[in-house]
C-alpha cells in the first residue's frame, strides 16, 4: 500500500508541479529510493520556479545518480499509477507508513539497548523519540496564503466553539478573557500560601473534560484524593479527614468517588522531581493518554537538572524547558509558583508580576500570568469574604485585568460569580 501511495504521490507532482505546494513530505520519508531520488529532484525544480516533469526531472537525475535509468522507472510510474482528488490521502498515507518504520526502529534499539545494558536511559530515549515522530513532515515555512488560511480556521473553530478554543477553566468569566488555555502556551498562576492555589488547579483539572496529567511535586496522591473528594462531591474537607459524616453524607461521598474513578485525570506525586523526570512523564502520558493540559504543582519545587546551580538559574531552568514542552506536545501547561512575601509589605497586599520568586525568567516564558488573591486571608471583616481575585496580569492572546468568582473554603470549590441584578448593578426600582 506504502509503495502505491508513493507512486501516486510522484504521478501527481510529475503531471501538475502545483501539487508540490500542497506536499509537506521530505524525500527521506519515500520507502523505495528512487521514489526519494524524484521527489527530490522534482521539488527542487518545483523550487527553482520551474516545471517539474518526466524529462526535466530525468535530466537532474541523469547528472545526480549516472548509470540509473531512471526514465524508463518513471515512465511506469506515469503509466501505471494514477492519483486524482485523492492527493492529499496519499501523501498522509506516506506520512503514516515512514512514521510506522521508524517506530519499529526505535522499539528494536530499545531492545537492543536494555539487553545489553546500555549507559544512559534508554527508554526516556525512545519516549522522546516516539514523540518526535509526530512532528515530522511539519511544515514551518509559510506565505501569506497559508499564514491567513490558518487565522481564518481559528476564527471558525471560535466561533464554533463559542469562543472556548483552549481547554475550559470552568469558570465562564475567565474562558471569556482567555478563550481557555490555549495549545503550546505556559499559563503561570501565582499566589502566597493559604490563598487556595492547589484547589485552584484541581478545579481546572476537574473542568477541562479532557485527558489532563498533574505533576504534584508538594502533595502526595492521598492529599489529592481527599480534595477531588471534596470538590466533587461538595463535601467539608474537614469531615472528610475526620470521617464525621451524617448517614446520608455517606452516599454523596460514594456517588462523588465513583464519578472521579471514570475522570481521565493522571498524576504523579514524585517528591524532588526533576524537570527531566517530569518532561519524560509528560511525554508518557500524551503518547499513551493524549492528555490535552499539564498541570504542575508547583514551579519552584522543580528540581533542575544541576543540583548545584543557583536557586534563580534552576527556576530559569524549569520555566524555560515547561514551556519548550509546552510547544512539543501542542498542549497547554498551567503551572502553579510561589509569590515571595514582599507582597505583603505593601498596604495593597495583591501580587504583582515582580512578586514572583525568581520573577525574571517566569515573567519572560510565560504566555498567561494569572495571580489568585482572597482578601479574607488578611482582612477577616473584608465585604469580599468568599470572593477570590484572578487577576490576568499577562495575556499575549488578550485583554488583561480581574475576573472575581466564588471560593467555598470548606469545599475547596471556585465556581462562577452570579451576575448582578439589574438593582445591584443599575440602582433604582425593579
């Protein structure tokens, strides 16, 4: 099937050159070499401004490979094969049968590598390899036809997606200044302690509906387990950790832990992890669960890969290698960082982009900075108990500024902030 696919490939290109812009395969991806030795030839002249067919491609090959009759090959070829509207069918299936041959390469070194016991860590090896398979074939030089082709499919999937193109927060307030969290974006969301941050992040894992990993460098999995508990089943974290349920608590609980068993949600509570540790993990999950969003709590607890490097050269580390993972896997990454106690100094106890601890580097990788305040920590008589604040300080894709919703302490739940009424917001009689 691969060599006909090939062959209706090259019949295409060698009866219309103008096919060749419609072809993102390189010639190494051809099973059968002189299938590579004419696409090659022929995207060159393709290349040059000229037409590329059986005699003009012949002539290149003629001085690039003497001895070879390719003409008389080619010639079956034109005669033999045949493509029509279904171009684009055959080149995928190319795409598919070179990518097919090198996964079985990689599982033999893999092979090879662990029997022999080999230096170095041979299936972090292979991982990354199996991963890059999906990028080949990209294409990352575009003209303005393509560039403007793009834009307008992302207007259309907007609209058709009623404007949520990234992975949903869950609350409707944000994803309407964000648009959700976008593919290959770093979304940093920093706080003080107390502030609710981890709850935070496993609200918006809860909400994306998707596959999703979290990386929990801070808390054991049996911590998080009690706050989905919590979350989902809108249960006190207090009596969860007690047992002092009433009867009928019981089997909110039961409904809660069952509807959580079926969550696609992943996650590794390795204490220390180190950013290769946790880019070998991420890698692992999208291969094998196409996880949709990586969470990370938190940055600062990161290790890098030197351990005798500055605190600020290791964040640096992390930032950086979050959001080149990021680009990789196509998916969004939320990490959660720690905001440095200067910011409680200042009568305005808000966070800002420089209160991030080691701020420089974050500040420069990240896509979203989003900072989590509740006034209630400080001010116990604040008017906004039960409100928390994020504040988009940062937002490459759009507009900055707050988006207030609902904390339930107790719960662990942030959830939408009701519209006002018409009095409340307007003044004056109903």
């Amino acid at each position: 099937m691969s060599i006909q696919a090939e062959q209706s490939v090259l019949f295409a290109v060698l009866t219309d050159s103008s096919r060749m812009k419609e072809c993102d395969l390189e010639p190494h991806e051809f099973s059968d070499w002189h299938h590579q030795e004419a696409f090659s030839a022929a995207r060159d002249i393709v290349n040059q401004g000229e037409i590329a067919d059986l005699v003009t491609v012949c002539e290149v090959l003629g001085k690039r490979v003497p001895g070879v009759d390719f003409g008389k090959y080619l010639a079956g070829v034109l005669e033999n094969a045949f493509c029509g509207a279904a171009f684009g069918q055959y080149v995928e299936i190319v795409h598919k049968s070179y990518r097919k041959r090198q996964a079985l390469n990689i599982a033999q070194s893999l092979k090879t590598a662990l029997s022999e016991g080999q230096d170095g860590d041979p299936v972090d090896t292979a991982i990354q390899q199996l991963m890059s398979l999906n990028q080949l074939g990209r294409n990352y030089d575009h003209d303005m036809k393509s560039v403007m082709a793009a834009g307008i499919r992302m207007i259309d999937e907007a609209m058709a997606a009623d404007g949520i193109v990234g992975v949903p927060s869950g609350l409707r307030d944000l994803d309407e200044c964000l648009g959700g969290f976008h593919d290959t974006d770093l979304i940093v969301i920093g706080s003080r302690p107390a502030m609710g941050k981890t709850a935070f992040m496993l609200n918006l894992a809860l909400a994306a509906g998707q596959p999703v990993g979290v990386i929990s460098a801070e808390q054991g999995h049996e911590q998080m387990g009690l706050r989905l508990i919590s979350i989902e089943g809108k249960l006190d974290s207090q009596k969860i950790r007690t047992g002092g349920f009433y009867d009928e608590e019981w089997e909110t609980l039961r409904k809660a832990v069952t509807r959580l068993t079926d969550k696609p949600i992943r996650v590794n509570d390795e204490p220390g992890m180190k950013i290769t540790s946790l880019i070998r993990q991420a890698r692992d999950w999208k291969y094998r669960y196409n996880i949709s969003a990586l969470y990370v709590d938190y940055l600062q607890r990161i290790a890098g890969t030197d351990p005798r490097s500055k605190p600020t050269d290791r964040v640096s580390e992390v930032a950086r290698s979050l959001k080149n993972l990021a680009r990789e896997l196509g998916i969004p990454v939320i990490a959660l960082a720690q905001v440095s106690r200067e910011c409680e100094k200042r009568p305005n106890k808000r966070p800002m982009n420089s209160d991030l601890a080691d701020a420089s580097e974050i500040e420069k990788e990240a896509d979203e900075i989003l900072f989590l305040y509740r006034d209630e920590v400080y001010n116990p008589d604040t008017p906004d108990k039960g409100i928390a604040e994020i504040d988009i300080s940062k937002n490459r894709h759009g507009p900055t500024g707050m988006v207030r919703c609902v904390f339930t302490g107790k719960f662990m739940r942030f959830e939408q902030l009701a519209p006002k009424t018409f009095q409340e917001q307007y003044g004056g009689s109903a």
